[in-house]
C-alpha cells in the first residue's frame, strides 16, 4: 500500500510513517508513505497557495493550481514505480463517516491519494474536478486534514498482513470488524494485587482457558451494552451474537432493572 498525502505540514506525516506499528511495518515495506507540499509547487518569490476569498469574508481559501500541480506529480511518481490508480480522498467534515470498514477496505486497496485542507478550506473547483471521496472523522473543528489523514492511516496500516507481530491481537481489539462488532473486556497486568484496587478477577489467575474466554466474552458484552448499545444492536443484525450471548445479555438486562418483584 502506498499513501501520498498533499499537505502544507509534511512533517506532520513523520508521525505515522515513524512511531510505533505503523513505524515497524514500513520499514518491512509494507506501506510506504510520500508527504507532498504545494508550497514546493509554486512559481512565486512568496511561494503562495493561499488566496481570499472571492465574495469576500474572512480567512483565506487554497488555491487550486499549486494542488494540481502537486497531484500531477504525485500521478507521474505513481506511474514511474507501480503505476495503479488509486482514488483522490478529502479529509472533510462533509465526508463520508470513516469506519473501520473504511480502513479494511483502504488497508486492502493499492493506497489513497489524501488532500489535506487548511485555513478556510480550498477552492471548489479543485475539488470538483479532482477529488474522488471525501471522509470525515466526526463532528469537530479541526485547523487541517492532516489529524484526520494520520488517524485513517494508522487504522488501515495495521490491518496490513504482518503489521502486527504478535499475530491475532488485532483480533482481539475493540472494533475490529465483524468479528465480533464488540468493545474490549478489561486488561489486567502485574503486579498482582495494587494498594487501594479491587483484586484482579480471580478467573484470569486460574489458567482455565475455557473460563477465561467465556469471562471475557461477558465482560465484552457488558461492557458494550452499558456504554455503545447500538454496538449490540448491530451485532445482533450482523449475526455475531450466539445463543449464549443472548441469554448473557437477558439475565443481565433483568438484573440491571430496578423492578423488582412484586
Ligand atoms: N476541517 C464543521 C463544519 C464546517 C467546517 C468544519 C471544520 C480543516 C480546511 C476543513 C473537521 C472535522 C472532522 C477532516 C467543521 C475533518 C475536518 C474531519 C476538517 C481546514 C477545511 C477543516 C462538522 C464541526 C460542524 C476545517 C462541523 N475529519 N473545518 O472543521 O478538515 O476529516
């Protein structure tokens, strides 16, 4: 997979392409990750990519010939190593919401091509006539694409084959889709017992496998439908939920209610 993003902060990217798993799977080459400044696309002794805005208001908005140029490049530099199309992606809070399901499928495609906006946003006709996507993180003002990019990144690069050396604890995080569409039980470490703290459940000290699969899956379970019970709904409509699932969750939705018996 090969990421280029368009951004006035190319440092910023160093972030993802550099630090902890996403770092180690580029240098195995699993990603490989090209930051591109318009600003080193300008003709300008000011090297200007920013404008105001025709009709006025405050602000400035990016101007579109400096992120043509950029893209052109970014297509010939393409082209000269594996040459695949991939798709021109806005980092935009009128996007498309960016899902796990985003990321698998990103992780399984040949890359993305992120522009990354700044100050007011950018002239419309570049995005008319380039942009492809446009994917948002949620409902939040940011200064710049750049977070939102880097988010996206790091959610897809560690789905790549190999990313993650201790193989299936991917599997195990919360959200990882439809596998299970649950949140995470709790994580315990040493030391064992930690002054002022509940004891660790017994359970995970008591090298039963079986039991502490099935506690965890509890746990999963109530800790989804207290804090993200749309999270359950959506299992239950995906099919991830089992017959011992259900019955989990009735016995606790019935000891959760306050009415007691008459
Ligand atoms: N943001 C809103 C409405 C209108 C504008 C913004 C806003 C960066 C260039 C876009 C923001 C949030 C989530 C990219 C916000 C995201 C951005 C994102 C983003 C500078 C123009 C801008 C929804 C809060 C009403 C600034 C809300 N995910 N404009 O933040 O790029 O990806």
């Amino acid at each position: 997979m090969r990421i280029d993003a368009m951004t006035l902060f190319p440092d910023m990217f160093g972030i993802v392409r550099d630090s902890g798993v996403t770092g180690r799977a580029h240098t195995q080459k699993l990603w490989s990750m090209h930051a591109w400044n318009p600003r080193d696309f300008t003709h300008d002794v000011h090297r200007t990519v920013d404008d105001r805005p025709y009709g006025g208001g405050p602000g400035m908005v990016m101007m579109a010939e400096p992120l043509e140029k950029t893209l052109e490049a970014i297509r010939i530099d393409r082209a000269a190593s594996d040459s695949q199309d991939v798709p021109v992606v806005l980092l935009s809070p009128i996007g498309k919401p960016f899902k796990q399901a985003t990321a698998s499928r990103l992780a399984a495609s040949a890359g993305a091509i992120f522009v990354c906006g700044r100050y007011e946003g950018i002239d419309q006709r570049f995005i008319d006539k380039h942009v492809d996507e446009q994917w948002s993180l949620g409902d939040f003002v940011l200064s710049g694409g750049e977070i939102a990019a880097i988010a996206m990144i790091d959610a897809a690069v560690r789905l790549l084959p190999g990313a993650l050396h201790h193989g299936d604890s991917s599997l195990q995080d919360s959200f990882q889709d439809s596998l299970s569409g649950l949140l995470d039980s709790p994580h315990y470490t040493r030391p064992e017992s930690l002054e002022g703290a509940d004891p660790i459940p017994p359970v995970l000290l008591s090298g039963n496998h079986a039991n502490i699969a099935k506690w965890r899956r509890q746990q999963s379970l109530m800790v989804t439908a207290k804090y993200r019970p749309d999270l359950i709904s959506r299992a239950r409509e995906n099919g991830l939920l089992s017959r011992d699932d259900e019955r989990f969750l009735k016995e606790i939705s019935i000891n959760s209610s306050d009415h007691a018996a008459p």
